[in-house]
C-alpha cells in the first residue's frame, strides 16, 4: 500500500508543478499579446495624424504631389498589414516591420521636403501636427522596446529548464522581437 501512496504523491506533486509552470508561462504569454496591441495602438495613432498631416500640407499649391502620394500609399499599405497577437511568426513580424519602414522613410521625405516651404513651416497646424508626430515616433520607439522586453521574459520563462520540457508539449515556442531595419547600423552620410 506504500508504494501506491508514494506514486500517488510523486504525481501530484508533478501535476502541481506541471501546473505552476504552465501558469506562469500562460502570464508571460498574455504579457507579450498586451505589449504587442500597445505597439499595435502607437502606430494607429501615427496612422491617423497622417491624413491631417497630408491635408494641411496639400493646402499649399506648388507642394510636390508625389511626396504626398507616396505618404497616403505608405500609410494605406501599412495598415493593411494585420498580425494577431496569437500569431506573431517571424514571417508576419518582418511584413508588418517591411510596411511600417515604408511609412516611416515616407513620411521623412515629406518633412524634408517642407523644408522648401517657409510659409508652411510657419503654419502653425502644421507645426502641432509636426510635434504630435515626433511624440508619436518617441512612442512607438518605447512601445516596441517594452514589447521586445516582453519577448525576452517569456522566451526565458519557456526555454529555461525544466520548464522547456512542459513548454513545448504545450505549445508554448519561442517567439520574435523587433530588429533593427537592414543597415540601420550604417550612420546615414550627411552634406551641405
């Protein structure tokens, strides 16, 4: 009879550990999805300053119309690109980081480009819109680093031993982070 309690226990013992394991690696894992829609809602934000930011600036005639179509294309292919938090492969991260560079080196374009225009640097809309957008790129900035800082916890808590040996057969993987944009280590060559 002693062996069957002592089997009885070593089990249940597994079990709750088992099930300590999977807990917490079930908060990990939800960490990560709130952390990616909090990325996902600083790019919103930024999506939707751009249809002002564009209709400020078209206000000025000799503007160029391809820096702006460029920025309403960028913007439209952007929000196109939809990752659930459920699902965030490698593959679909780089598409959505691919569209969202796509508005970012646009939407530099446009600026660079406003300076040829003194009256609209001047234009106080514009100039709000400006400030909201710098402010929004801070944000996104601080909303893909906690993100990232997500991943690392749970990419810890589900490869560390032994944790690994429940993750895996539950269906816990190792997931992506953000990286840094092909050649953003070359520092940009500036002249006047």
């Amino acid at each position: 009879m002693k062996p069957v309690g002592v089997i009885i226990a070593i089990v249940a013992v597994l079990l709750l550990w088992g099930g300590c394991q999977y807990n917490g690696m079930v908060g990990v894992d939800e960490n990560v999805k709130k952390t990616w829609n909090n990325v996902e809602s600083e790019y919103q934000r930024r999506s939707d300053l751009i249809p002002n930011l564009v209709n400020t600036v078209k206000g000025y005639a000799n503007f160029e119309q391809k820096t702006l179509t460029d920025v309403i294309e960028a913007r439209a292919k952007a929000t196109s690109v939809n990752i659930n938090a459920d699902n965030l492969t490698p593959e679909k991260l780089a598409e959505f980081q691919q569209a969202q560079s796509q508005v970012s080196s646009s939407l530099s374009r446009l600026l660079v480009t406003v300076e040829q225009y003194p009256d609209l640097k001047a234009n106080q809309n514009f100039m709000d819109l400006q400030k909201q957008l710098e402010g929004t790129e801070n944000r996104i900035k601080v909303a893909r680093n906690d993100f990232n800082a997500a991943v690392e916890q749970y990419n810890v808590k589900v490869r560390r031993f032994p944790a690994n040996l429940f993750a895996g057969i539950l269906g816990f993987q190792p997931k992506e982070g953000f990286k840094a944009d092909p050649g953003a280590n070359v520092a940009p060559n500036v002249t006047f």
